[in-house]
C-alpha cells in the first residue's frame, strides 16, 4: 500500500481494503480467495471476538508463549508468497493475548519459506497485570485504536499484528496511513470506522446471515468475503471480487451495519461515528456506495474487555413423545429435584428448566411429536453439577415418564466463562507500535488529540431531514387501511447479535421503503416488542431510531446473563433473536404485504 510521503502530500487514489475472516473459525481458504480474486492494497484478518478472548486465554494457562489465533500463522504457508507477490499488506488482530509471539512465528515463517516479509506488531492493550481487576479475571485487554497500525505501516511494514483493537481499527488505521489523516479528520475517520464495521464481520456483508436471502434469491452456498474502495473524503463503494457468491445490496449493508451496535452514536478508540449520518446507494451490481458518516470526538475512555472462569456446566435434555407433557415435566423435574435434596452435596447454585414444545398432535413421525425439556445446572464446584446431576439422570431410565430418553449421555461438566466490559481512562492505556526494525513508537493517548468525556449514551439528535411531499405524512398507521395477521418478516428486515450481557436487534424496513419505515417506527415501540418477544420482560429495553438507513435498533440488557461464554440461552449469541421477531405475527397494512 501507499503511504503519503513529504513531496506527494495526500494521496488521492482510493485504498482497496478486504477482509479474509470474520471470526476465529472462519473459512480457511478464504485468504487464498481474497488474495488471488482481483487486486488489493490492504488485506485484514479479524479472529478475536469476546469469547475467542477467554479461549486464547485458556491457551495462555497452558503455555504462555501461545495466546494468538494459530490458524492465522496456517493460512500463511501460501498466503505470505501470495501477497507479497501482488503487493497486499496483511493486518490482522490474530496476535489475540500474544501479538509480539506470533509476529516472532511469522518472521520465522517467511525465512522457512523464502518469502522476505517485514513484520510490525503492536502492543499495550494487555492490562492483566496492572490489577484491579477482581478475582479471577482470566484476561483484560483493551480495545486499541488504528494509530499502531498506521505507524507500522507508515515504516513500511508488510505484515501488522496487532492484540485487542476495535475492529473497525484494522481499517480505519490502515486508511489513516494511506492518506495521512489526523485525529482532526474526524469525518474522514468515521468514513473509514463506518467501512471498517461493514467490512469486519466477512461475509455478513455479502449476503451471509441476510434475512431477504430467499426473496432477493442471494445466493449464499460460498459467499464471497467483502472489500471496501475507501476514498481520501471518508466515503467508501463495499463491493466484492467478481465471480465470487453472494452479494453486496443495500439490504445486506444495511444489515451489517445495524449488527452488534448501539444507538446512532457508534464510540471508538479512533473517533465517535455518527451511524444516523450514514447514507447508503446502490451504484452499481454489487457496489454499495457509502457515505455522509460524521465524526465526533471519541470518548475520553477506553472499553476494557475482562473475561474470567465462571464455574462448571453440566445440561441434560429429556425427550418427552406424545400425550402428557405437562405432567411428564412435572414428573421428572419433581424426580430430579429430589435427587438433588438427597445428594450428598449442595444443591447446584443455579438450576434452570425450560420446556420446549416442539411436538404436534397426530403426527407421521416420531421426531415430531415430542418437546424437549432442558435441565442446565451451574456452580463454581465441579462435583456438585457432575455426577450428582448425571447419575440420578441416568437412573430415571427404567423409574419415570413412559417413552423416556435423553438427547444424548449425560457429560462431564464442562467450564464456563464471564464477559465483562470496564472503562479505564484513556491516557492511562499504552499503545506502542514496535516497527519492522524493532523501534518501539509510542502512540498513546497523551501525545494525541484532546478526547470527550466518558461514552455518551443519550441519544443523538437526528441528523436527517424530515421527508416532505407525498408519502411524507405521519405514515399509514394512521389512515384507516386493512389489516392482516401475517410475520413481520414479510415487511421487515432483522439482525442481532451480543454485547457482553446485552443484545441489539436491528430491524429495518424492507426496501427502505419510506411508508413501511413509518409504520414501523409507530408500531414497534419498545411495548410492542416485550409483546412479541416475552423472553424480554422485565429486562430494560432501549429504543434508536436511524432514519436514513430506516431502520429501528433494540439494545436489550441482562438477556445474555454474564455473557456468550456463560451459555445464558438457547441461542447464547442471541444470532436468531432477529429471526424470531420476523416470525412473530401482528397486524399489518395489507398494502405492505406481498
């Protein structure tokens, strides 16, 4: 890639940045894809999500030199020739808990397979050492900005390797490098986070996950990973190689871009992005131009992400077929309980049953006349959810409900972990960029820009400017029209995902139609979705509203418990909560309906 030097100034060309992995799992072959698919200046690697974190740091336990995502280093056996030969940069955060140790494995690599390679690494979010944490905390590392990676690559680094940053970082640091922006091109910057969060998540972008896939007959067999054409102003086309599966709408933008965020400010390490300022068109086959995205100062703080062990877990799943599932559940739940009262250890400190009608009268085949009732037990002593859970499991076999089975063997206890989000204040984190000649640049906070106080929370004001003219008016709800009781996916568009403890579900209207917008923003009001979704009572729920992507966003607290790790739900990421609203019935203007 490019970097602006003292006689060329600003570089004007756009940087052409794609992504290779969404997650620590991702396709493997997916680099090769990116690499040989069509040209690239930047290519990024995102692998660490909260639960990665506790994973690597499980790994760290058992030899710390390990720490880092070992399928990065795999992928380089041919990606490393692979790109030097086309000239791409790599940067990616699979240094995870480790990022000087893989950096070291990789320049090891490139002298095994005679590929020169200067390799940069950056360094300081690990703040495990520095204590306060509490007891027990596995890992603390905090979510970086792009100014390491820019100063990597600004001293002509092939290869970045970076811990914890934001994800959007990999990004918007390698754009800051390519132009030469400061943390006074704010705009400029929220441009890049704004690509930067489309692009992180792979194939999210390219049709993965999208709820109109069937509709707008995307194909999603081998979806083809994203990249971003960033221009010098901030604003980006996300597009995608030729020929490759999937492909890059305005819905399926729209749908990354609502994942996983909050209200229309959207907080970095690098710059606050305004998302309500966001506008988003479709230039051309697979080209989504972006663009409108303002920046504000970012926050005086830095997000912490702390995970630690939480105890052991141990789920047995019965199999109830047929009539009498009530008093079947109430049968083995009774039995159960008992057995936990005689045990010669304590009850477990949380036991939780859910029944899971599935079954239906009258029906051709086994499998669906049955509901499923789930035991899940967890405590901080392995013994009390092992075999005191298992063997009285067991033992029911041949002494309870007719037709009983269970899914699978009672296991082993299995240990589960805590996600937790601490603010530290900035200028206290260190942020050192250790350059390919082994110079260490210090890019911390205090020799930054001046930065706001703590996250702001309260909504912002809306950047758009009210529709007028015909279809402007208060919307459809309130002009007498007929109704039908269908899904709400049918007019509605909906992604979710976790943060820590908490969900977003974004739901946006189908086609941006402007009229569907209305009717949603009146209809699906906070009461209307504990209606929809009961399994939100009682937890407090926070509505957005982002009218130019016309879309709505429902950040629900506590409804992961302490977190992915700790399994909380069904759907412990909360991946499907969207899904579960499209499918839920209420009474919608016949007008809007296919």
């Amino acid at each position: 890639m490019s970097v602006p030097g003292p006689a060329t100034g600003r570089p004007r060309e756009p940087l052409r940045v794609g992504n290779a992995s969404g997650f620590y799992g991702d396709r493997f072959d997916a680099l090769t894809e990116m690499l040989t698919g069509g040209p690239l200046d930047v290519l990024t690697g995102d692998y660490l999500a909260e639960l990665t974190m506790l994973i690597l740091g499980r790994d760290r336990l058992k030899d710390p030199g390990r720490g880092w995502a070992k399928t990065f280093l795999r992928q380089l056996e041919d990606g490393l020739g692979l790109a030097r030969e086309r000239g791409v940069t790599l940067v990616t955060n699979a240094g995870g808990l480790n990022p000087a140790a893989l950096a070291d494995a990789v320049r090891e690599l490139s002298e095994r397979v005679g590929v020169p390679a200067r390799v940069a690494h950056v360094e300081g979010d690990d703040l495990l050492g520095r204590g306060g944490w509490g007891e027990g905390v596995l890992t603390a590392n905090a979510y970086l900005g792009g100014a390491g990676i820019a100063a990597c690559l600004r001293a002509g680094a092939d290869v970045v390797v970076t811990g914890r940053v934001a994800d959007a970082a990999l990004v918007s640091g390698c754009a800051a490098a390519h132009f030469g922006w400061t943390d006074d091109d704010r705009d400029r910057l929220a441009g890049a986070v704004v690509a930067g969060h489309v692009l992180e998540c792979g194939t999210q972008a390219t049709g993965g996950n999208y709820a109109f896939f069937v509709r707008d007959g995307i194909d999603v067999r081998h979806p083809g990973f994203p990249l971003a054409e960033i221009a010098a102003d901030g604003s980006s086309v996300v597009t995608k190689h030729p020929g490759t599966g999937g492909a890059v709408t305005v819905g399926t933008v729209t749908a990354q871009l609502l994942y996983e965020t909050a209200g229309p400010r959207y907080p970095g390490p690098d710059v606050t992005a305004r998302l309500d300022t966001v506008r988003l068109a479709q230039e051309g086959p697979d080209r989504v131009r972006i663009e409108g995205a303002r920046g504000e100062p970012r926050p005086g703080t830095l997000k912490v992400g702390l995970t630690r062990l939480g105890g052991f877990r141990n789920a047995v799943t019965f199999v109830l077929t047929g009539l009498d599932v009530e008093a079947k559940a109430a049968l083995v739940r009774e039995q159960m309980e008992a057995a936990f009262a005689r045990a010669g250890t304590r009850r477990p400190r949380e036991v939780s049953w859910n029944l899971v009608r599935t079954g239906r009268p009258d029906a051709d085949v086994q499998e669906e006349a049955g509901a499923l009732l789930r035991l899940v037990v967890r405590d901080a002593d392995e013994n009390v959810v092992g075999r005191a859970v298992s063997a009285p499991a067991v033992e029911l076999a041949l002494a309870s409900y007719p037709g009983f089975h269970v899914t699978a063997p009672p296991a082993r206890p299995a240990p589960y972990g805590v996600f937790e989000a601490a603010y530290v204040p900035a200028e206290g984190v260190p942020h050192v960029a250790v350059l390919p000649d082994g110079t260490r640049a210090d890019v911390s906070f205090p020799a930054c820009a001046p930065t706001t106080a703590p996250v702001d929370s309260t909504p912002a004001p809306l950047a758009s400017t009210p529709r007028t003219g015909p279809g402007s008016g208060p919307g459809p709800h309130l002009v007498p029209s007929p109704t039908r009781r269908a899904p709400l996916g049918l007019v509605a568009g909906a992604r979710s995902g976790d943060k820590g403890a908490s969900a977003n579900i974004g739901v946006w209207a189908r086609d941006a139609d402007p009229e569907i917008h209305d009717w949603l923003r009146a209809t699906l009001t906070v009461a209307r979705l504990r209606q929809l979704l009961p399994e939100t009572a009682g937890l407090e729920i926070t509505r957005h509203e982002l009218p130019n992507l016309a879309a709505l966003n429902f950040i629900v607290d506590g409804i992961l418990g302490e977190g992915v790790a700790s399994q909380h739900r069904f759907d412990p990421q909360a991946k499907a909560l969207g899904e579960w609203l499209r499918s839920r019935h209420l009474d919608i203007p016949e007008v809007f309906l296919p």
